[in-house]
C-alpha cells in the first residue's frame, strides 16, 4: 500500500513536470535563410514554437531593431531586415515564453535612394535636403568633384550646403555608401523670377526689357519662341532683347539652364504693322461712315483724317469702320491708322466737302431753255439743282465753283437751289424773262416828250415802239419789270405801242393818243372885217378845240376844218394881234398879226 502511493505521487509529479514544460517552453531558432541579407530583405526563419505573436529582433553594436513580420507559423517565420547597419547582427526570436537563442545574419547595405531632392537648385551657401532611404553609412558626399558640406545626416535624409565658388549649371549630387553610390541632379543657380515685362504691347523688332531675378544664363523665349542670341543682352536682374519678326503673343519665359523657368505673369502682346488697302468712299461729309480694309487692323489704337483724330469701331482684324469728322472746310486728307505695331495710311486720298454756299445766277434774268451759269463757294459733288422747285440737270461744272444749266421750258421765276449731300444753298431770286404783259398804262394820251408809266410783268429792259416811231422810246427813269417809265417820241403817232422783250415776242397796248401843237404855215387874208373868214394852212389843224385872237387873250372865234385848212370867222372884238390855235397839246400863235378892217 506504502508503495502504491509512492509511486502515484512520482508519477503526479512527472506529470506536472512535463506539463510545465509544454506551457513554458520558449521559441527555438534553429536556422536562417539565408544567411547574408541587405536591408529590406525578406528572410526566412526556421524552429519552433514561435506562437502567435513572435517579436524578431537584430542586434548590431548593442542596438537591437524590430524586424517586421510579414508571415508566420509554429515553425516559420518570414521576416523583412530593418535599416541597421551593415556587419553580423544577431537575430532573436522573442515569445511571450522566452527569448531564443541568436543566430548571425551577415547584414548587407543596399545602394542609397534618393527619393527627391528640395529644391532642386541653389546658389552656392545655400541648403539642399536629400530625401530618400539607405543614405546612412556614407562613404563621400559630394558636387560633381566637390565635397559637399554636411549639415545633418539620417538615413532617410540628408541636409547639405552647396559649396562656395563652384561654378553655376547642371551638375550631380553624389552619394556614396557602403552600399553602393546614387547621383542626382541639381543645378547651381538662384530660382529666376520675372516682376516685369516692359513693354505689355510691342511690335516685331521694337526692344523687349525683362526685369526679375536670377536671370543670369537665361534664355527668353516669347510664347514659345526663342529670341535672337546675338541680339540679348543678360544681366542677373534684367534681360534686354529684340522681338523676333515671326512672334507671336503670349507669356515671355526665361529659361536657365534648360530646367529652371520662370514666366511673366502679364502676356505680351504682338501688334504687327498695319496696312490700309482701301477705302470703301473716298469723298463724305461729316457723320460718314467709311469702311477701312486692310490687314493687322485689330490693334489699332487712332484713325486720323489729315491730323485729326476720329471716331471708329472695329469690325475685324481687317477692318475699321471710321465716323468722317467736322473738317470745318473741304480739303483732300489722307486717312491713317496708328497702332503699337506702327503707322499706316490709305493710298487714295479721300475728299471732305460741306454744304454749297454764296451762290450768284448769272445771267439773273433768263429765257427759258437758255444756259444759265451758277457760281459759288463749295460746289463739290453736287447732287441736285432746282430752279424754282424744279429739278434740272446738270450740263458743265468745274468742281467746287461752278455749274452750268439749262432754264426748264416751265420754268417760272423764283429762287434756285443747289443741294450735296452735305446740305442745301440758295440764290436770291431769279428772274424767268417770259413774253411781256401790260396791265396798263398812264397817261392815255400825251404829247412828245411826256412821260407814260406803263404797268405790267417782265417789262425790264423792254423795247416800247410808239406807233409810227421807228426807234424805240427813250427811258423816263424807271426800268422794272412790273414798272416802266417812258417819253412819247417826236415822232409818235396816235395808236397801240409795241412792247418787245428778250422774249422777241411784241405784244400791243392799247392806243395811245398821241397830242401835238398846231403848227401854222400861214393864215389869209392878214386884214378882214367883222364876219369875214380867214383860211389857215399848217399841220396838226384837225386837233384844234380853240381859236382865239388878239394874242390868244380874247377874241373866240367860230371855225371849221376845210381839207388841210382850217376856215376862221373873224369875232368881234378882234384887234390887230396875232392869231392863236389851242390842241390838247398847248397853243400856236401865228408869227405875224391880224389887222381888223375899218
């Protein structure tokens, strides 16, 4: 019985033992593969009882690093070397139940990555900052040739100077380590910057001026377009070039060292040279719109007609729609445009006018279908003449001072009109010479000499033809066409006057009395009684109302007409005297006296 419980306590306590065991048992490493690995590498690790949540470590010069895992098992594990060192580090396994024993891991550098690299350029003494991985365990640090000068190192990143006096352009940044060496690029100049283009609107070959800087070893190119070498000067803070002929607009850029670019913030604008081809007028007035045709119209900034500045409007790049200024007077101009690109001027000239004015009709009485002249001030192109309202054409003009037409058949007198386009003048009344018309005419009758007021129409200048007159009458000092005065001719006989004009066509007045003396030959006997008859010879006896003796103061005496004589009864009371005949006209004495017989 004794023994039975002795050997059920041993074995309870073998039991225990081997429970124990399995419960606390740490992980086992038993192999590495392989057994050289760089940095980043994935290894295997190979033993047992890793559990579920190992931790691999490696150890180099005391330091121990995490390892990451990236897969696992009771007996495998697969392991991703960290960034430590290049040399033997010792791997470990770690468990919740103990740590295994170390096996060594030849650690290999990989070659240096440089990830970025900011900024990618500076003047010398300026810092660099090198991103990347790998870049621990540095060999040399270096500017092509030069060494760089080291302002902080890690293995992700490095912080350099770039040195004094070297020289400015592209060149390598170099990195070498123990694993390896990486270059990288960067160039030794300051970032250009453009403040200013001047000018914003320039024409092909005018002076480009670029101020900024860094601009040292900058090329210029104008929306994309190089300029001439040979033609730029460069400085760091200005650059003064030539625009190329063929540029275009857009953002001015300078380029240094074919990467660093600095663009304008304003475009510049390229004006070409205008041209004027044609005109769509080449005459108006004020207030005309002219059409100008021609190319690079786009930009223009001043149309000018001569020297004066006009309103216009663009149509398209090739062309202008020009408002004609006031140019006070006419004048042939030259239309010209002006713009940043240059100057440009029309080959035709075009011609300003205004309205006609001071017009003088010559003749300023005339027949119908008879030439008539119109001067005056401005008659230029113009379009219409009217005489009296009635429109006529035009048969000669020297332009600008004088036309030539024709009085229309119906023609009446009244005013005459010349019109351009410009406006519309007006002569002082003209005069339609028609055939004559008399309403009348004062006295009826008259004697030579004596003056006849005739009344009626178109009687200026008129020729007034007395009948049995062969020469016209004299002016008595009135010569109107609706008033003339006349004097009755010597000559004048009792009857109608014959009016004639430039019409060349008479018409006849009423008669016209025509009252003369009595001229007295001589009378017979010189001596009568009482009673006794005279016979007196003469002319002009038949107008005769009166006979009167005794010096025509008394003495009436009876008489007749007997053919060409004139038969007188001697009156009582008749004295010796002379012996007087009263006409219309006045008295006629006798030249010698009348005795009475005893």
């Amino acid at each position: 019985m004794k023994s039975v419980s002795v050997s059920f306590i041993f074995l309870f306590l073998v039991l225990s033992l081997s429970a124990c065991r399995v419960k606390h048992a740490p992980p086992e490493l038993t192999v590495l593969l392989p057994k050289e690995a760089y940095v980043g590498q994935e290894i295997t690790l190979g033993g047992y009882q890793f559990g579920t949540e190992p931790v691999v470590t490696f150890t180099i010069a005391g330091s121990a690093i995490v390892g990451q895992v990236s897969d696992l098992s009771e007996q495998s594990l697969r392991v991703t070397v960290p960034l430590i060192p290049p040399g033997i580090a010792q791997v470990r396994v770690q468990t919740g139940e103990g740590v295994s024993d170390p096996l060594p891991l030849s650690v290999l550098q990989p070659p240096p990555v440089v990830t970025s690299i900011t900024p990618g350029n500076g003047l010398p003494g300026s810092e660099v900052v090198l991103t990347g991985n790998y870049l621990n365990q540095i060999q040399e640090l270096r500017f092509e040739q030069t060494p760089a000068i080291v302002k902080d190192s890690s293995a992700t990143r490095l912080t350099l100077i770039v040195p004094p006096n070297i020289a400015r352009g592209s060149l390598n940044i170099v990195v070498t380590t123990k694993g390896g060496e990486v270059s990288t690029g960067f160039i030794v100049a300051g970032t250009p910057q453009i403040t200013s283009i001047s000018p914003t609107v320039g024409k092909p070959g005018a002076e480009l001026i670029i101020r900024g800087q860094n601009l040292s070893d900058g090329l210029t190119r104008i929306n994309g377009l190089a300029v001439d070498r040979n033609q730029t000067s460069v400085r760091d803070t200005e650059i003064r070039t030539v625009i190329p002929t063929n540029a275009t607009s857009g953002k001015v850029t300078v380029t240094v060292f074919d990467k660093l670019i600095a663009t304008s913030a304003d475009s510049l604008k390229i004006v070409l040279q205008p041209a004027v081809a044609s005109l769509s007028a080449r005459d108006g007035i004020t207030g005309d719109k002219v059409i100008l045709t021609g190319i690079n119209l786009r930009d223009v900034s001043t149309v000018l007609f001569g020297t004066v500045s006009v309103p216009f409007r663009l149509v398209s790049d090739t062309q202008l729609e020009a408002t004609v200024p006031n140019l006070g007077s006419p004048a042939q101009v030259t239309v010209s445009v002006a713009s940043a690109g240059g100057n440009a001027s029309a080959s035709d000239p075009f011609f300003f006018y205004v309205a006609p004015s001071n017009l003088t009709v010559s003749p300023i009485r005339q027949l119908r279908l008879q030439p008539l002249t119109i001067t005056g001030q401005n008659l230029y192109r113009i379009t219409d003449v009217r005489v009296s309202g009635v429109s006529v054409p035009i048969t000669s003009r020297i332009e600008g001072s004088q036309l030539l037409i024709n009085v229309p058949a119906d023609a009446v007198s009244g005013v005459i009109t010349v019109t351009n386009r410009a406006g519309t003048a007006t002569s002082q009344p003209f005069v339609v010479v028609q055939n004559p018309v008399i309403t009348d005419f004062l006295p009826a009758k008259g004697r030579s000499g004596d003056r006849v007021v005739v009344r009626g129409n178109f009687l200026f200048n008129a020729q007034f033809y007395f009948t049995g007159s062969v020469s016209p009458a004299a002016d008595g000092g009135k010569n109107e066409d609706t008033e003339r005065w006349i004097l009755v001719p010597t000559d004048a006989q009792t009857g109608p006057i014959r009016v004639l004009n430039a019409t060349n066509q008479a018409v006849l007045t009423d008669d016209f009395t025509v009252v003369r003396l009595a001229t007295i030959t001589d009378f017979t006997p010189k001596t009568a009684k009482v009673g006794d008859e005279l016979t007196i010879t003469g002319q002009n006896l038949a107008n005769v109302t009166a006979v009167k003796f005794n010096g025509g103061t008394s003495a009436v005496a009876t008489f007749r007409l007997s053919g060409a004589s004139l038969i007188v009864t001697v009156p009582t009371g008749a004295a010796v005297g002379q012996i007087c005949l009263t006409t219309e006209a006045g008295s006629t004495c006798t030249s010698a006296n009348f005795t009475p017989a005893r």
